[in-house]
C-alpha cells in the first residue's frame, strides 16, 4: 500500500457534527484501510509458514484484501481488516492455514475451531 | 426580452427549466406533470437547451439518476406528481441526506387510493420530513419565479438541500393563465453557473457520496441537514429579495393578503388562495374585517414570523388540502397551531378541503369567515372539519 495521506483524518466518532463533512461524504479513496474492522472476527486465521508453498492462491480469494504480498511472496495475515471467513483455508492445496475460534490467534490463546 | 404571454402551469414550469438549462433531466411521466418533460424533451429536440435528457422506467429511478448526476457537481431536475412522488420517497430521503440540490417540479396531486389524478397535496404532504425545501405556488406565475429562485436557495453552501417547488395539478398545472416570461439572458445571469465546492467528477480529488453510515454519525449528519434547513430561511429570504430587485415580483415566507386590520383571516397554500382572496374582498366590502395568509414556504416552516403575523386575530382558519390521519387535524393545521402556541393566543379551526380535485368556491370560503365569527363569540368548534363531505 502506497503512503497517502487520510483526508479523513480528525473525524471520528468523537467529533461534533459541525465537523462531520456535508452528507457525510468521504474524502479521499482507499479509507478502508484506516478503518478497523477486524474486531468483528469470531474466528481467525493461523498461518503455518512451514507447510506454505508460496503458490499465491489465497490471497486473490480475500475478500478483505487482508493477506498482504510483498515480493512475490505472502506474509502473516492483516488481523487489522481479517474477518475470519475462512476462504483461504478452504483454498489452500497444503494444509498451510487453521482457523481457530475467538477474535486472537491460537498462540493468544484462541481454540481450536 | 421580457415578455407576456398565456400559458398553463406546466408550461410555466417548462420554460423555467429551459431558462435554467439544466445540465440533466431525468423524469418519468405521470399525470399531470407529463407535460413538463414532455415541453422539456422537445426543447432539447429543438436546440434550445443543451440538457441531458434521460427517460427512465420510473420515478425512483429519475430521482436515482438525479442524484447521480447532481453528485457528479452538475445542474439536476426532475417533475413529478402522486404516485410518482411517492416512488420518489425512498431517493428523496437520500438525496436529502447527500444534500444534493436536485431542484424537484412537483405538481400536486391526490395520491391514490382511491385513484384520482386530480389536485390536493397528500403527495408532497407525504414527503414533508424527507429534507426537502418545499415551496408552494398560487398560479403559473409562481411557479414560474419559485423555479427561478430554486437553483439559487438549493445551491447555497450553508445549504445544499433538494428544493421542490409546488403547484396545484390541473387547476393550475393545465389553466390557461396570463404569465410574464422574463428574458433569457437575464434569468441566466440571475440564476448564474453552479459550481459544488465537493463532486466526483473532479479528476483532482477522488471522493465517496451516500457511504453508509454507524450510528456513532447518523445524529450528527441529521443534526447538519436540520441546520442547513434552518439556513435555508435565509437563502430563500435573500435569493427572493435579490428576485424582487431583477424582477420586481417579491415574494417572502408568505403572503399576507389584506391582513393589517384583519380580525379573522384563514391561512391556506396553493391554488385555492386565489379563490379566498374574491372572498375575502367580497367581505371587506361587506364591511367584515377579513384577510388571508397564504403560505408559499412550508419547509423549512416559518413558525415565528406567522406567530408575528397571526397574533391579535379573533379567528383563523386553517385550510389543508390532505388529511394527515393523525385524528387531531392535518399536517399544517398541526404546524400552525405548534408555532401559534405559547406566542400568540388566537382561536383557530382546521379544515380539510378540495381532496381528489374537489372545487372550493368563494361561497366555502364565506361560510368559513362566517364560522370564525362564530368560533370568536364564543361557539365550540370540532378540531378539524371537512369542507363539502355529504354527511
């Protein structure tokens, strides 16, 4: 993700209604990204490094854009944006990924799903 | 070059939005506002305008559209009437909430059931808490001037609210009347060329319209559109006195019709004002101290000047063309009396007159200003009657 700058920045669920844009338009594209919305996951993602073959077809399937590629190569999961839906899980040819329960993954303490 | 001409209510309308050239026209026919886009389409046929002229498969869709286009940062309009509004209700609330001044030809008609396609207000009635500026027109000429001054109170930044300018279908949307067009050149230059400080088109700052919002921002974004209304008193104050200098036609909140003496006066909107004035003449010189208070801004409401304007009356009466089913009066009997309360102590009766296009006449009226004199000695009066029922 390139640097850009939140237009949006300031307002938040704090701020008087004075400072709210008119008809709460979003200024700026991409804000997702600064919006936390992993806190809804019940279950989570654990990525096993060691049995990942780097064969990439998890990352397209997200649909919260929240396996980050740098490189060619896949990283641990974006738990800031994850859900937990668990598609990568099902997509994935190596058993690579486990989904356990709780918002935490199982070395925080989550159980296993 | 200023002109007068005869025409119907309809045609009014339609050689305002050739005046405004808006930038995009989206409309669905309904009775009897067809003819409005219907004259639109052909003046875009013949050259005169330059408009975007979108035929959609309905209501809903023509204002999805304006606000599309009126998101995009240009000029939107739209005509409707009855159920054709009510299509609307669901996009009317949005474009409210996006506060888009999308400028709304509304000619009033019954909304069914029971089917009609005749004039009474239940259809804009219906829309009053949807954010909208509403305006109300007597004649052809009126709505003619409140489409003038639409874009202009709609497009004022401590607005930009949707505006929609009423009139009384067939009565005054199909009647023949003598109208003053005022020339071209000076209508552009009245209204001017709009240009939205925030617009997805603009190639240079990308942007997000109508996103959904947690309830952490919906009170604040309501409490913002309550504001921008609240400004709207003021931009229809200052675009109409800026009118009556250009023009020479003033308009204000509402028209007090030989109200200075008045000891009994009845407040209505629209078409039927025209009729009480006779009335009202005929009992001035009969010797009866009558007025008339015709309401043309019914959103926002201007509660305290009709407060001022109200206070020292024996009577009023209320007149309104919908029955809001409430069981305690209609919806502006209800209004009025809310802003009468706690300021001015006058007696009033609610009235629901001329639903599906029913006639009221000078002699309804007379018999009206005979019933305040008798609320004024003393009589008890139902809340709220109807006009003309067969009992």
């Amino acid at each position: 993700m390139s640097e850009k700058e939140n237009l949006m920045k300031g307002i938040d669920e704090r701020s008087p209604w004075r400072d709210i844009t008119a008809g709460g338009f979003v200024y700026g594209s991409g804000n997702s990204e600064y919006f936390n919305t992993g806190d809804w996951r019940t279950r989570t993602p654990v990525w096993k490094p060691e049995h990942c073959r780097q064969c990439l077809l998890c990352f397209p399937v997200c649909p919260d854009s929240s396996i980050p590629v740098s490189e060619g190569k896949r990283g641990d999961f974006d738990f800031g944006h994850c859900k937990g839906c668990a598609i990568c899980a099902k997509v994935c040819p190596f058993g690579a990924i486990d989904i356990v329960a709780g918002t935490e993954s199982a070395e925080k303490g989550g159980e296993e799903a | 070059m200023t002109r007068k001409d005869r025409m119907s209510g309809n045609q009014a309308a339609a050689e305002a939005i050739r005046q405004i050239n808006p930038d995009v026209i989206a409309a669905f026919p309904i009775t009897p506002s067809t003819e409005i886009p219907q004259y639109v389409s052909s003046f875009k046929a013949d050259g005169l305008i330059d408009t975007e002229f979108i035929a959609v498969e309905s209501e809903h869709s023509a204002m999805s559209a304006c606000i599309g286009a009126s998101a995009a940062g240009v000029r939107a309009m739209t005509a409707t009437s009855s159920a054709g509004m009510a299509l609307m209700y669901e996009m009317l609330y949005v474009a409210a909430s996006d506060r888009l001044p999308i400028v709304l030809a509304a000619v009033n008609r019954a909304l069914t059931g029971p089917i009609n396609i005749n004039a009474d207000h239940s259809d804009s009635m219906g829309a009053r808490d949807a954010g909208l500026i509403q305006l109300y027109s007597e004649n052809a000429q009126e709505a003619y001037d409140n489409l003038l001054m639409a874009n202009r109170i709609a497009e004022n930044p401590d607005v930009m609210l949707p505006i929609m300018v009423c009139q009384d279908g067939f009565i005054t949307s199909h009647g023949i009347e003598n109208i003053i067009i005022e020339d071209d050149a000076k209508v552009k230059d009245f209204i001017g060329e709009y240009r939205p400080e925030k617009y997805l088109l603009n190639p240079s700052e990308s942007l997000a319209v109508g996103p959904y919002s947690v309830s952490p921002y919906v009170i604040e974004m309501k409490r913002a559109a309550h504001e921008a209304m609240k400004n709207a008193r003021q931009a229809v104050a200052d675009v109409s006195a800026d009118f009556a200098r250009v023009f020479g036609r003033e308009y204000g909140f509402f028209e007090e019709y030989r109200m200075d003496d008045a000891e009994y006066a009845v407040l209505v909107m629209s078409s039927a004002a025209g009729t009480c004035k006779d009335a009202v003449d005929e009992l001035r010189a009969a010797g009866i101290k009558a007025g008339l208070v015709k309401l043309r801004m019914f959103r926002p409401f201007p509660a305290d000047e009709l407060a001022d304007a109200l206070k020292g009356l024996k009577a009023l009466a209320i007149m309104d063309r919908s029955d809001g089913f409430s069981g305690t009066g209609a919806p502006l009997n209800a209004e009025v009396r809310a802003a009468l309360y706690g300021k001015a102590d006058v007696k009033t009766a609610g009235y629901i007159y001329g639903l599906g296009g029913r006639d009221i006449k000078v002699d309804d009226f007379k018999d009206i200003f005979g019933e305040l004199a008798d609320l004024a000695a003393g009589k008890e009066l139902p809340y709220c009657r109807y006009i003309g029922v067969r009992e």
